[in-house]
C-alpha cells in the first residue's frame, strides 16, 4: 500500500509513541507502564524533596547515598519478581515493565555512584582509590558496571543480534544481585536486618527457578518455597554473625522465635513466601470456570491481592513511615485485606448485574488501590 507523500506511515508513527516509558510496544498507552513508572520515580522525587527541604539530618548526601544504594537492590529483585508473578498469575503483559524495573535498578546504581563522588568532593583519583583499595566498595562498583552492561544489551535489537547469547548474559542478573546484596551487608555492619530479608527474598527466587515446569505454579512446591526460603535465610543470617561480626550469632537467630514486636527477616520471608504460596492458590482457581464465576473466587482474588501487596510492604520495610504511631501492621494489613474483599464484593455483583464494561473499571480501581501503599512506602 502507497503512502502518500509527507503522512507518515502506521509503524512510523508507532516508532514515535513507543519510546515513551508509559506506552506499549505497540505505542499504546499503558497503565500498568504508568503505575510502574510512578512507583519507580517517587522514590527518588521524595529523596530530592526532603535533601532540598533539609530535612536529611546533619549528613544529607550521605543518607540519600543509603537511599538511592537500597532502591537499587529493592527494584532490581522487583525485576527477577516479574517472571514468579507472570507465572503465578498468569499475567503475560507483566513482562512489559521487566526490563523498565530492570533500568530503574541500574539508575539508581548509578546515582548511588554519582552522590558518593559528591560526598568526596568530586576528587575522582580519590574516589577511584576508594573503590580500588575498599572491599565493599569493589564489588559494589563491579555489579554497577555488570548492571550497565545489561542496561546497553537491554534493547529489542541487541536481543536480535545476539540471539541466544543474549539469554546467557543476561542470566549473570543473579550473580550481579549477589554481588549488590553483599555489598549492602557489608555496609551495613551490625545492622543487617534488611539486607537479610532482601537476602532471603533472592533466595526464594533462586529456588523458584530451579522447579520444573508446571510445579513453579502449583501451590504445594509454592508453599514448600515458602518455608525452605525462610530456613535458608536463618543459615545466611547465622553465617553472617559467626564470620563477619564478633556478635554470638546464636542469638539473632534466637531472636527470630520471638515476634512480640512483630517477625524479624527469617519471619518476613516466610511471611512474604506464604503469600505468593497464596498467589499460586488463586493463579489454580482462575484456571477453572466453575471457580472464577463465584462470589469467593473475586473475594478471594482482591483479598489475596492484598494480602501480597501488605506482605511485600513488609518485608520491604515499607510501612515504618507512614503508619499511624497507634497502628500495628497486623491492624493496618488486616483492614486493607477487609477493605479489598468489599471490592471483590463489588466486582462479583457487576458481573451479576451484566456490566462486563465497568469489569476492567473495578479492576483498574483495585490495582491503584494495590499500589497505593507500595507508592506511600517508598516515597514517604
């Protein structure tokens, strides 16, 4: 077909509306692109906010290093948590904003570098010393540079061009998530509780892989996840304690049987493990028509929606900010799920009354609602 001369053709036109972060492939208009991107920006927006308003202590560049060094890690696992979630679910277009949390990870590697040479007062002979000579800061300075090769490769031609070489390296993602997680516990010293829940989160993923195809799906193998996750995460948590502190380490693992303030990193991980063990239930149920017609099955599709989004708040440190001071996060997780279930409630009588239309409205209206608290936790 002729295309007449100065109107630009129908691929052209898509080739201009693709590259912006919130459109498809296809150069639609995507929300969950959209959503994704706004929680991938209102970190670092709400960083700048407070660095700019002083309210970052007396060390400011030095807490938005920490900042900008822990949003890495967090959306660079959020990236491996796409394919779990793409199967769990059965939500092939989550795969849309893979390579965008992938990017996201690797900008605010970068920016953790580019504060840290701020820090040191721009002295680059200095800051490459630094990195030479300090141990932490070596391995935090070779997954930055793995993560920007993968950054480059991360095209849809280089996936043409290198073709299966592409998969090969782009699985040195774990290794590179290792490295970054390692580099955290190292700077962190004592304090490793984060880091160790971000630990065991990798470890929960690297587990899922190994399963075979069909059982990475399947409650049961998801649940049995859920509990060896949280067992190997002690063992990292011991190992880390015998060898690199001189703290007893039988007692943070002691510490990990009493939950009167609340689970610690083994106890999150199991937390977080359950809830995709409960992912994988309702992934099971929507495969099934006598099922997903039900009033229970939009019940417990919302609600359990929510009981994820609450868990991964957790196990994120997400909630520690925002909360009301009089509120437990029990309290807080157990009104989002009830408020939730009142949508599922909603969406099952839309069905009822024939409104097939204002289905994907409800959806829309509960996916926001999902994120919302993910949003509050990494901005406020």
């Amino acid at each position: 077909m002729r295309v007449a001369a100065g109107v630009p053709s129908a691929r052209t036109r898509v080739a201009r509306r693709a590259p912006w972060p919130w459109n498809d492939k296809a150069g639609r208009f995507s929300w969950l692109k959209a959503a994704v991107l706004l929680m991938e920006v209102a970190p670092g927006v709400d960083l700048a906010w407070i660095w700019a308003a002083g309210g970052l202590g007396p060390r400011p560049v030095t807490e938005i290093i920490h900042g900008t060094g822990l949003m890495a890690v967090r959306f660079l696992l959020l990236s491996l948590l796409v394919s779990p979630v793409r199967a769990l679910f059965n939500w092939p277009r989550i795969t849309l904003v893979r390579r965008q949390l992938g990017l996201t990870a690797l900008f605010y590697a970068a920016a953790h570098l580019v504060l840290y040479a701020l820090d040191q007062q721009w002295a680059m002979l200095h800051v490459i010393s630094e990195i030479a000579l300090r141990f932490y800061l070596t391995i935090g300075f070779v997954a930055l540079l793995g993560l920007a090769v993968l950054g480059a490769t991360s095209t849809d031609g280089s996936v043409r061009r290198m073709g299966r070489r592409w998969k090969q390296l782009h699985r040195l993602v774990y290794p590179l998530a290792a490295l970054a997680l390692f580099h955290y516990f190292l700077q962190s010293k004592a304090d490793v509780s984060q880091p160790t829940v971000l630990a065991g989160i990798m470890l929960w993923l690297l587990l899922w892989r190994l399963l075979p195809a069909g059982a990475d799906r399947a409650p049961l193998p998801i649940a049995g996840l859920g509990i060896a996750a949280p067992l190997l995460t002690l063992g990292v948590e011991y190992a880390w304690f015998a060898l690199a502190t001189k703290i007893d380490p039988a007692r943070p693992v002691a510490a990990e049987l009493d939950w009167s303030f609340g689970p610690h990193p083994a106890g999150q991980v199991l937390i977080l493990g359950l809830s995709m063990a409960v992912a994988a239930a309702l992934g099971w149920a929507a495969q099934r028509q006598r099922l997903r017609t039900t009033l229970a099955f939009d019940v417990a599709l919302y609600a359990g929606g929510a009981l994820i989004v609450a868990a991964v708040a957790y196990a994120f440190a997400l909630t520690d900010d925002w909360l009301p001071a009089s509120w437990t996060i029990w309290q807080a997780a157990a009104m989002f799920v009830a408020a939730a279930a009142a949508l599922g409630v909603a969406r099952w009588a839309i069905r009822r009354w024939g409104a097939a239309r204002a289905r994907p409205i409800m959806d829309g209206v509960c996916v926001a609602c999902l994120l919302a608290p993910l949003i509050a936790g990494l901005t406020l």
